[in-house]
C-alpha cells in the first residue's frame, strides 16, 4: 500500500487524494519510517507540491511534511508561508513547522503574528485568521523565545478554593490553623496573603482562585468573554507573577453539551477573551499557563475560576513510577490523617499489598514508623515502589513475594494497605478468596493487640469475614460514592 501510494506520488496521479491518504498510512510509526526510506531513496522533492495550483493540494503537501517531521523543509514551509494567498492554508505550513527549528524566522513570524493582531476581521476571514493566529502563537511559544512568567506571591490577597474529597473538606480545613475559612463539597475556600504554607497541605486536589468580578456569568460566549477580560484577571496576572503581558491561556469547560458543541462553545469564548484583553490574554492549547474554568451551574450559568501552571506542586515529587492500580497520593494522604489516631508512633508496619508504596510512604510522613514492609507479588510493582522510596529518601523493605507465604521473625504493630479489587485480571470470586485468606494471614504476622488499617471497596466482605479471626471494626469512615470506597479501621 505504501510502495502503491509512494509511486502514485511521484507520478503525480491524483496528488491531493494521495497526499492525503499517505497522512493516513503514516499514522502507523513502522508506514512512517517506510515513506522516510522511500523519499531518501527516490529523491523525491515534496516542496513541489507546496508550489501546486490546487490550494488543497498545498495544504495537504504541508501537513505530511510536519507529519513525517522532515525538518529539512522547514525554509520550505516558511517560503511558502509568506507567499500563500489562500487563508484556509496558511494554519497549515506553521503547523508543519511545530516540531522545526523556526530560529532564523523568528523576527518575521513575530511580525506577522503583531500584524494579525491588528488586523479587522470579517464574517468571511474571522475563522481562519484566528485559527493562523492560534498557530502562530504556538509555533513561536514552542521557540521557547518568550518570556516565561514566573509566580510570586508578594503581599497579595487571594480568593482560594483548595478542592478536596468532597466528603472531607474539614480535613484540609482543619490543617489551614485559622478560622477564616468555610467548607462545601467542592472544598475550603479561603482568603489569605499567606498561601505558600497552603500549598504543603497533602490533603487537597486542586487550587482554584476566584478573581473579583468574575465570580459567575451567563452563558453567552461574547458576554462570558468580556466578563472574564474586563474582570480583576489582568490586574491579578500581572500583580502575582514576574514578567509582563501577554499571558497564555486554555479554557476548561464543564457543561452538558457534546463535544462537538462545547469546542465551537469554547472557541467562541477564547476568541472573545483575546478580543476583549487587546491579546493581553492569548488563548493557546499547548504553551498554556493557566486555566480559566467554566463551571455549568443548575441554572445554566457558569462558575468561574483560575488554576495557576506557575505554581510549582512538589508535594509527591517521590512519586515518579506507579502501575494502573496504584492508589493516588493525595488519596493515601487523606487516608493517613482519618487514621492517624489510630496508628501507633515507632511502629512495626507491614503493607502486604504495597504496590508502588505510596500507602506506607505517605504514612511515614505524618506518623513516624519504625520498621516498614511492603509485599507485592509483582517484580515490577516492588521495582517501582524501590524507586519512588529512594525518592522519599525513606528506608521501606521490600519482598516480591505472595504476601500469603510471607513469614516474619517477629510481629507487627499494623498493617496499613489498599485492599485489591475486581479488574480485568480479576474477578469478585478472585477478590473473595482474597480476603477470606486475609484475617488469618493478618491475625499470624500481627501483635494481639495489633491493628488493621485497610482502603477497601469490598466492605461487605470486611464485615461478613473479620469476625471468624476474631477482629472487630472499631471506626469506618466513606471516602467515595462512585465506586463505593471505605477507610476501615479493625483491632
């Protein structure tokens, strides 16, 4: 097929329907490297067909280019670039250029980019010259040419929303130490000039900012649009961060609407945003520096907030490695401050379902064990878990093995775990077996008065089974509703 189409190329039989159905073919990296060697080997030039009669054939010539990455064109493209009357395919050549070196254009693309800018749109032009805009932004961002802001928080106030489990906000709430704050299921929103020592917190998800004047809108894309530029944004942008205008945005959108009716939503306010801000804020999908969130209200209207990409989040730097099933850290982080109470300082700790040890690691940084282990049967879960502890710079031990065959010269004081469940490897009577064989493995390797702290979804199962081996719940708290997932404390 590829030979096929190679040789139709070069012939020139029907070049745009063949341009076309090669992006296609190279979709698969082993058709890629195939049309690589055959335009090496035959010589053929496919600047050509830049120079076409047929605007689509241009176009199309232009994106196999970028598809293939052949970083030779690239005075091709901008060549092409610059002379292309056609407005449908300008978008085209910069986009080819994405991956190029563009340093020698950059002076010229720069100027392009201020004369776009300026230019009045029509009802005709509007759709591709911001679509030629969009991407001349990114290509020039990509450059890595522009100042990058940096955050700073001065003697700033800001409106925060710190989103947690929405069953537990007082838990993020509680470790704030004031009283200016209030909770709801979406989280704790606060007031402070302080927010670096917020940002330690391990419990929360997400921090959102609320900007003055921006609070909530309809759902008219030029009337959102304008609310969001005429707002306190640009004051806060500028106030809070190093370095001058423009900004880089992306729109997170949150509504009923289909895909497809929430991108033309979401372009339509992008487009009214840079309309409104003269550019200070430019809409970008790649080279974004924050995120303006659009909320659908009851009502149809839209929350609106700000989620900052210029605030470094160090908090789970350990966790670099983790497998499909691995438990979130700020998920182990919630658990740990439920049971803290629970657990006994200088203890003897054993997950025998450690993973990537995200359980174990997160205990220790709030209640200083003694000895830990962490069983799991997979190699590649123990070599992760191996990685992400040296991150931690933690001592965990480690056993690739059955946690059921596990023996230990002397008892524990705890078993801390997330409890596997039904997947794809295994099914409800694959995880019932488990747990029937849980109790009286925990009862062999804990103390008498040893404890039990689990993350289950199978809650049904704890209750039905803990009592033959004699344990007994002692605190149940519910993390999530869908799934169904509890904090299960037994002795």
């Amino acid at each position: 097929m590829i030979y096929n189409l190679c040789r139709r190329l070069k012939n020139e039989i029907e070049v745009r329907q063949t341009l076309s159905q090669l992006r296609q073919e190279i979709k698969d990296s082993t058709n890629k490297e195939m049309v690589i060697s055959w335009l090496l080997k035959d010589g053929l030039d496919l600047s050509h067909f830049l120079q076409n009669d047929d605007a689509k054939t241009r176009k199309n010539a232009a994106l196999l280019i970028g598809d293939l990455n052949l970083s030779s064109y690239a005075d091709n493209l901008f060549q092409a670039y610059e002379k292309e009357k056609t407005l449908f395919v300008k978008e085209a050549y910069l986009r080819a250029m994405q991956h190029m070196d563009i340093t020698p254009f950059l002076p010229q693309l720069k100027e392009h980019l201020q004369a776009l800018s300026e230019t009045e749109t029509t009802s005709e032009n509007k759709k591709h010259m911001e679509k030629e805009l969009h991407a001349l932004t990114d290509l020039i961002l990509s450059a890595n040419e522009d100042q990058i802001h940096s955050f700073r928080d001065g003697k700033n106030t800001f409106h925060c929303l710190f989103r947690t489990n929405p069953l537990f906000p007082e838990i993020t709430e509680k470790q704030m130490n004031t009283s200016e704050t209030s909770t709801s299921r979406l989280g704790v929103r606060i007031s402070t000039k302080n927010i670096r020592h917020l940002l330690n917190i391990r419990t929360w998800n997400e921090l959102l900012f609320q900007i003055p004047g921006m609070i909530s809108c309809g759902p008219e894309p030029e009337v959102l649009g304008k609310t969001i530029a005429s707002s306190s944004l640009l004051d806060f942008l500028f106030k809070s961060h190093d370095g001058s205008f423009p900004f880089y945005f992306r729109l997170g959108v949150k509504n009923k609407m289909a895909l497809k009716d929430r991108s033309i939503f979401t372009q339509k306010i992008a487009s009214s945003i840079e309309k409104y801000s003269h550019r200070k804020l430019i809409n970008s999908t790649s080279n974004y520096e924050f995120e303006i969130r659009l909320i659908e209200r009851k009502d149809g209207n839209y929350y609106l907030f700000v989620k900052l990409y210029t605030i470094d989040d160090h908090r789970f730097d350990y966790r670099k490695e983790y497998i499909p099933t691995s438990i979130k850290p700020v998920n182990a982080a919630l658990l740990v401050q439920l049971a803290k109470d629970y657990m006994k300082p200088d203890a003897q700790i054993l997950d025998p379902f450690c993973g990537v040890g995200t359980m174990l690691i997160e205990r220790q940084k709030i209640v200083k064990g003694n000895t830990s282990y962490g069983i799991d049967h997979s190699p590649e879960a123990i070599e992760k878990a191996i990685i992400n502890t040296n991150l931690a710079d933690q001592i965990i031990h480690y056993v690739n093995k059955d946690c059921f065959a596990f023996a230990h010269e002397y008892p524990f004081d705890e078993i801390f775990t997330e409890m596997p469940y039904a997947t794809g490897q295994k099914s409800e009577n694959d995880i019932y077996e488990i747990y029937k064989n849980f109790f009286p493995m925990a009862k062999r390797l804990l103390r008498p008065e040893g404890t039990i702290i689990m993350y289950t979804r199978n809650h049904e199962y704890v209750k039905k089974l803990c009592t033959k081996c004699n344990f007994q719940i002692i605190k149940q708290y519910k993390i999530t509703e869908k799934p169904e997932t509890w904090l299960i404390i037994l002795r």
